[in-house]
C-alpha cells in the first residue's frame, strides 16, 4: 500500500470525474463524457466487443484502453455495472445495457420520453 500501490495507467489526456466499481470490474467516466472499463469480461460486460479480461495483462492499459463505444450521437451520463452486465444512461434519457441477457437484463436498449 501507500507509495508502493501503483495507480491506474489511464489513457494520456483522460481526466476521470466519476469512478465506479462493481462485482469484477472498474469503470470510469470521464470529463469527456466517455467511459472506460476493466476487470472481467466474461459475458462481454466490458463493452469491447469480445469477452477478453483487460488490465490482466501487458499491453492493456493506458494507450491501450479504449472507450466503451455507445454510439456518435449521445454521451454518457451515468453508469451502473452489475456482476455480468453493465448499464449506462445517455444525455438523451436513452438506457444502453450490455453483456449477459439471458435473464433479460439487456433487452433494455431504450429511449425514455418525458413530457
């Protein structure tokens, strides 16, 4: 601990303004609006677009991680991850979810419409 914990190697430029930790991964949104995870992937709830475990290995971190892609058009808002899935909410009020679905938790791609 103390001077002999390393900190997290983040990508160059990247200013995190919120940090959440879940069951068997780390996310960080960012100043930019953009948000980066690591940890386990199992059943894809890093939004990388395979199930590799990222920060476990050389060649990872830092540089290396890129931003969960949740479209061109919106920008995150908040984010909630839960052992196999993860969640986020866009300025639009839209809900994208990721990962493991097979007891529904991702079907929930949606737009909500307030009046």
């Amino acid at each position: 601990m103390g001077n002999y914990l390393p900190a997290v190697q983040l990508p160059l430029l990247t200013t995190p303004s919120k940090l959440k930790g879940g069951f068997f991964a780390t996310a960080i949104i960012t100043e930019s609006q953009d948000l980066f995870m690591w940890g386990k992937n199992a059943e894809g709830q890093l939004g990388i677009g395979n199930t590799e475990d990222i920060g476990d290995e050389p060649n990872e971190m830092g540089e290396y991680l890129q931003p969960v892609n949740l479209g061109t058009t919106y920008k995150i808002v908040e984010f909630s991850g839960g052992r196999l899935f993860s969640c986020a909410i866009l300025d639009n009020y839209g809900i994208k979810c990721w990962g493991y679905g097979l007891e529904g938790q991702v079907l929930l791609n949606l737009l909500i419409n307030f009046i």
